[in-house]
C-alpha cells in the first residue's frame, strides 16, 4: 500500500478539498485499496518527506526546495485547470 500526503499551509482548509477528490479519484479508478492518505501541514511534514516516509505527497502551497521534487502541485485540483497532469503524476506514482 502506496503511503500518500495531502497538505497545505495550516493541514485543515485546502487540504480537505483536495483529500476528497483525491478519494473520489481514487474510487473512480480503482486505486481506494492501494493507498493510505494522511492530511497534514506543510511545516509538520518536511523531515518526513525528507525522510522519505511517503510515497505521493500532494500540496496545495508552496513548498521548501529542498522538497520541491518531491511533491506533485495540487492547486489545479483547486482550481480545475490542468488536473489530467495531477491525476497522471498520481497515477505514475502508485503504479511505481
């Protein structure tokens, strides 16, 4: 089981609009079984995701460098402009 992070800036807000279509998504294509979502802010996240504790972490905010590659942009799930590539990333990383 694929270990996924949804964050923004605070771990409440964004992040809890994004958890539900990632939910919805994850139902629609089959994949509700194959990850474990945790909802957090970014601040409490980066030596985890340093760490490597997760294997898709998406982020509704701006995120330290030092992270940066290793995150998915999740603002087009908020927006509605450009998700199919969110959706393909997310994809790709729980097929890794």
């Amino acid at each position: 089981m694929k270990k996924m992070l949804i964050m923004c800036g605070a771990g409440h807000a964004t992040s809890t609009i994004v958890h539900a279509k990632v939910n919805d998504w994850l139902k629609e294509n089959g994949f509700e079984n194959d990850v474990e979502i945790k909802q957090s802010a970014v601040s409490q996240e980066v030596e985890n995701i340093q760490n490597g504790n997760y294997d898709i972490v998406i982020s509704t905010t701006i995120v330290p460098n030092e992270i940066k590659d290793k995150v998915i942009n999740g603002v087009a799930l908020l927006t509605g402009i450009g998700t199919d590539q969110v959706w393909d990333n997310v994809k790709a990383a729980i097929e890794s």
